[in-house]
C-alpha cells in the first residue's frame, strides 16, 4: 500500500491505550488477557508497523452522562475510589476501572474525531471493557459504560451530524445500545445475534418507538449459525436497511464471540467471516459515509480465536 502524506503506511488507524488493562477482573472471561494477547498478536504479524496508533483521554463526566445517568456514573467512580465491588453476577469494578471504562469511552470518541477529518477515516478502537450492555442506568454484562453509544452520541452533539448507524455483531445482543437510541430518530441500531442468549432482548418486533421508530432492527439467530448465514442476513436485511437510512457516519460493535471457538456461545463464525463482514462495513461506509467508519472492540473471550479475528478486521479494514 503507499505511503500517504503523513508517512503511515495502512489505511485504517487503532486506538489503544495500557490503561484498559487497569480494569482487573482477574479470572473473569472478561479480563486484560484479551488485549495483551490482541496486541501481542498484531505486533507477531507486523499489522503495528506503520499505523497510526491514537492515544485517548479519558471522556469527561459530561460525555458518559450524555447516555448515562449521573448516578451509574457515579455508582461506577463510589465503587472503584471503595476498593472494588461487584454490580451484579457479571460485573465487577476494580480500583482501576472507573478510569479504564472513561478512557474506553474516550478512545471511542477519538475514533469520530479521526474518522471525520478522514485521519485516516477507518479507526478501529480497542477497549474494555466493552460496552455495548450497558443502559443509562446499568452497568451488567461485563459492561460498565457503553462507549459506542457515547461515540454516537459525540458525533451527533459535538460534530452536528444528522444520522449515524450502528451495526452490532456481537453474539450477544446490545441491549443497552439499543435502549439508549430505542426512540432517537438520529441513530439506525442493526444487530445480529445468537437467540436465545443473554441478555434476552434483541426480539424481531423491537422496533424502536417514537422518532425512533424503524430505526431498530434485530435479526436473532439460532445456535449454530456460520459465515454464510450471517452474510446471508447482512446481505438481504442489514446493508440494505441500513443504506436506506443514509447514515453520516457508520458505527461496528465489533464483538468477536460468536467465532466457533468462544466459549460463551454457540456460533460458528471464522476469521473468514468476520474478514467479509468487515469488507461489506467498508464498502457500505464508502457508498452512504464517504467512507467513515469507527469500529469499537466489544466481546471475543478465546483469546487467540479473539486475536486472530481482530487481525483479520484490521487487515479488511487496511484494503
């Protein structure tokens, strides 16, 4: 690939930061092994070398209590500054990740930031923990704060856009994306996901409701579903629902937990499918966004199944 002007040598551009890794939950599925062994594999297979790679600051308290209730915000911060607690059965908060959860947030917003400037306009920001379960008024599901959601919000408010689209293929459904933007008008939510499975929502009639409605759309699976049957959704319900939309700017929830080899679900996806349903997020992001898209790292939990499918993005992501 040429070099641009800027010297970097791959289309698409990460957000990290090590202080992910701060939020400990030490033998949770959920835990800082996940992107040491992402980015101790990008690093293996030279995806690093030459990329721009964008340090975040931590989304201020405004930003997460623009889809957030102040009082999760500050359910979160009373239980990191006490030691450490768990919420509920799923999830727990270590000294360490009020500040891991805000800068998951913040990395998600700098990946807008890049995105719109078209700096470059691929971004692919790694986090955790991930977000995309957690409402304006629960932290569960391993979540604590939903950066996606946060990103949409920022790129609506703080960039003027009009209409942004999320894509959820996490194997689980984004219950909390979904209640967040369930009556907004300004964001299309598109999920495919393993049904039945936690969290229980993500039913065909939701909809959405108000100024939001039709702009939700679920397509739930059964246990078993492999590349060609995602494609096969994506290809005859998303990308057409979602390009009728007419989105500014083009949103993954990149889960990786329905790969074959995770073992919290059922699904069969490869790193092949994950490669094309990446390639169809581009070329629907180059058709209806100029090519704008921000993808944000949500579930995966076998971490070299987890590592491998993140490569095969970046490199689809590079094309």
């Amino acid at each position: 690939m040429d070099t641009n002007q800027t010297g970097y040598m791959t289309k698409a551009a990460l957000v990290y930061t090590p202080i992910s890794l701060a939020h400990d939950t030490g033998e949770q599925p959920e835990n800082a092994g996940r992107l040491i062994a992402i980015m101790g594999h990008l690093d293996r297979e030279g995806l690093l070398e030459g990329r721009r790679i964008f340090e975040p600051e931590a989304a201020p308290f405004e930003a997460i209590a623009a889809v957030h209730n102040p009082e999760l915000i500050e359910e979160v911060l009373d239980a990191a500054e006490s030691g450490g607690r768990w919420l509920d059965g799923d999830t727990f908060v270590s000294p360490g990740s009020y500040e891991a959860a805000a800068y998951g947030s913040g990395a998600a917003m700098v990946a807008v930031d890049a995105a719109l400037q078209d700096d470059p306009s691929r971004v692919f920001a790694l986090v955790r923990p991930p977000g995309h379960h957690a409402t304006p008024s629960r932290a569960m599901g391993f979540c604590l704060f939903n950066h996606i959601a946060v990103a949409a919000r920022y790129a609506i408010d703080g960039h003027g856009l009009d209409r942004v689209a999320i894509i959820d293929w996490d194997v689980h459904h984004g219950n909390g994306t979904q209640d967040i933007f369930y009556d907004s008008g300004q964001v299309f939510y598109a999920s495919a996901h393993q049904w039945p499975l936690y969290p229980g929502s993500g039913r065909r009639e939701e909809t959405g409701m108000g100024a939001g409605l039709g702009k939700t759309l679920n397509v739930p699976l059964p246990p078993g579903a492999d590349d060609e049957r995602y494609l096969r959704v994506f290809d005859e319900e998303i990308l057409p629902a979602v390009r009728a939309f007419r989105p500014q700017l083009l949103f993954v929830s990149a889960g990786f937990d329905a790969h074959r080899d995770d073992p919290l679900a059922m699904e069969r996806l490869t790193e092949a499918g994950f490669t094309a349903l990446t390639e169809r997020a581009c070329q629907l992001a180059d058709e209806c966004c100029a090519g704008r898209l921000v993808v944000v790292l949500e579930g995966g939990y076998h971490h070299d199944a987890l590592a491998r499918s993140v490569a095969a993005t970046l490199r689809a992501l590079d094309k």
